[in-house]
C-alpha cells in the first residue's frame, strides 16, 4: 500500500496491524509521516489493518484501526485527514 500525506495539521503517526487483530496494542510496524512525505507498506499476507494519528501515538485519531488494506491500495492523505483513494 502507498500513501502519500496532502496533511497540513503536523505530523501524522502510523502503525499497523495483522487483518485478524481485534485488539490494537501493539502495531507490526509504525513511523511517522510528513506533509509530502510518501510511506510504502506491504504485508506479507497482503492485507493489514492500520490506523493513523495526529502528533503521535496519544494524538488525536485520524484513521481508526479497524478498516482491512491491501497491499495493492493506493491513497492520499487529505489535508483535512481523509483517505481518498487513488487505485485499488
């Protein structure tokens, strides 16, 4: 999955999760990500749960874990915090 950040609001924290998880703990991966900044994520299973924070992991929610991705998912990341899809 790709996603690139058009959020202007500060840095956005990530972390995701396996496709199965129903608790949201402990992430597989995380980092943060910029306004213009691009992040590539690909699960070995192919599809993940993610979730997106503003200002770090106790920041405000942006993206609720919860929502399956697949590998093959294009986004960009509104300024206003929304994913809008590119490709699928």
């Amino acid at each position: 999955m790709r996603i690139t950040s058009r959020y202007e609001n500060g840095t956005v924290f990530w972390r995701t999760f396996n496709k199965d998880d129903a608790m949201y703990f402990v992430g597989l991966m995380e980092g943060n990500l910029s306004y213009g900044e691009s992040l590539q994520y690909d699960h070995p299973a192919g599809y993940f749960k993610m979730e997106m924070k503003s200002n770090g992991i106790f920041g405000g929610p942006i993206i609720a874990a919860g929502r399956v991705y697949s590998n093959s998912d294009e986004f960009i990341l509104s300024r206003e915090g929304h994913l809008e899809r590119v490709t699928n």
